[in-house]
C-alpha cells in the first residue's frame, strides 16, 4: 500500500482530478485504488468524511424541521412513558 492511499484511506485527504495528466496503466491503476481508499473513507466516516453527531446535525436543520424533529421526540418519549405506567 502506498502512503498516498493510506493518507486517503484515514480520510485525511480527498481526491482531485488534475487535466493534462497522461492515462497510463500505472496512473489508472493508482487511480482506482485511490477512488477505493476515498469510498472506505466515506462510508466508514473517517476524517474529513466524519459526520457530526446526530444531535448537533439536527441543530443544524432549519428551525420549523428543528421543531417537528423535537416534537416527534417528545410524543413518541411520552408514549413510551404512558405505556410504561399502564403496566
């Protein structure tokens, strides 16, 4: 494995497509592996692909979406609660 890919794989670094670079075997070959560090990267949510915690990407949606989200929480939170104390 090269340091190029691992440094991508970690998700410390992304991709970019430079023109005027010539398509040989080897660069098209390191290409792909690159495309597949950066993938694993992404879906594993590795550095610059990690996603925030949920509670703070939910503060981060408009206020009305913000509010119907809090509000779902809050009745299906009461509901379980009232079941609870039916029993």
């Amino acid at each position: 494995m090269v340091v190029n890919q691992e440094v991508v794989k970690l998700g410390l670094a992304h991709l970019h497509h430079t023109e005027g670079i010539p398509s040989t075997k080897y660069y098209i070959k390191l290409t792909e592996q690159l495309v597949k560090a950066q993938l694993y990267a992404e879906k594993k949510g590795r550095g610059v692909w990690k996603r925030p915690p949920l509670r703070d990407r939910i503060r981060q949606m408009p206020s009305n979406l913000y509010s119907s989200v809090k509000d779902y929480v809050r009745l299906k939170f009461t509901r379980k609660k009232d079941e609870k104390l039916k029993e």
